[in-house]
C-alpha cells in the first residue's frame, strides 16, 4: 500500500524520483525500493521525512483510515 500511495501522492505533486528524494533528504536508490515495493520495510524515520516532503500526514501516506 505505502509504495502505491508513495507514487500516487508524488506525481499529484508533480515531482519526479529525484526531486522527492533531495527535498526528503533520502538516497535515491531508497525511494526507488520503496516506490518500488523492493522496500517493503522502511523505517519509520525514513517514511515521515518522505510525508514531510510530500507535505501530507504519515496516515495519508500509508494508507491509514481513520
């Protein structure tokens, strides 16, 4: 669900891979995995710096409901 969510909320933002990971300050090669479902398991750190970036909740990112 996170790596679907992780896709669908970057490309409404319009950015691609590479700007996401500068502006989340994570490697490339880490958001790839995660977009990519290669990452299944991403710490916690690592997710809530992509939803910072992203300018959504960590929920909305990993699909929580309320």
């Amino acid at each position: 669900m996170l790596y679907r969510n992780l896709k669908n909320f970057r490309k409404k933002r319009g950015l691609s891979q590479e700007q996401l990971s500068k502006n989340a300050e994570i490697t490339y090669t880490t958001l790839t995995k995660i977009e990519s479902g290669r990452n299944t398991n991403p710490t916690l750190k690592t997710i809530v710096k992509i939803a910072d970036a992203l300018e959504i909740s960590l929920d909305k990112l990993i699909g929580r409901r309320s």
